[in-house]
C-alpha cells in the first residue's frame, strides 16, 4: 500500500512539474524596434534604444559594437535586461545595435540597426 501511494505521489509531482517548465517558444518571433530605426542619425550622444516587449519574453539581450558586428573593432555594450529599453550614452562614431529576446528555454533571432552619432 505505501508503495502505491509512493507512486501515486511521484505521478502527481512528476505531472505538475511538467506543467511549471512548460514555456512558450519565441523563437520564431521578431523584435520590434522603436528607436533608434535602422540607418538613424542623432546629434545627441545620450541614445534611448526602445522596442515592443514581447510575449513571452523574460529578458532581452541589448549588444552594441563599433563599427559593425562583422568587423567589430570594440564591443561598447553586450547587457542582458528585463526592460523593453536601454540608456546608453555614445561619443561621435558609427554603430551597429541588436537586440533579441530571452526566455528559459528560447531566444529570437536579432534585430540588427545601424547607428550614427554626430557632433550638434
């Protein structure tokens, strides 16, 4: 009898585990970007990067390199956030950003934008 009971507790555990890691796959999802869009140029050097949460998401991962992420010469920022925006101040250069979203068991794929910061 206790070994039946055993059992039948271990099932019902077992099940409602099953039920707690269950988690929705975003990786067929895409980023919406707000600001900067791709190929913006901005005088200021303090830059708000905003995008559209995502379902499901649970974190984002922001990454900004100089001059782009193929021939990457410094990797100004690589951050992983919870909001669906980042504030970031930059000196005059160009830049490349991606952001993609992150869950316990998924991530999307990244959306890549190009940046330019001017003196005003």
């Amino acid at each position: 009898m206790i070994k039946r009971l055993t059992l039948l507790v271990c099932l019902i555990v077992l099940s409602n585990c099953e039920q707690i890691i269950e988690v929705e796959d975003i990786s067929n999802e895409h980023i919406v970007v707000l600001s900067p869009v791709n190929n913006t140029t901005l005088t200021s050097n303090e830059v708000n990067f905003t995008w559209e949460p995502l379902d499901f998401a649970e974190q984002y991962q922001l990454q900004i390199a100089h001059p782009n992420f193929e021939a990457a010469e410094v990797f100004v920022e690589d951050t992983i956030i919870t909001a669906n925006s980042f504030i970031k101040p930059l000196v005059t250069n160009t830049y490349q950003w991606r952001i993609r979203a992150l869950n316990f068991a998924y991530e999307t794929q990244y959306t890549t934008q190009n940046l330019t910061i001017e003196d005003q």
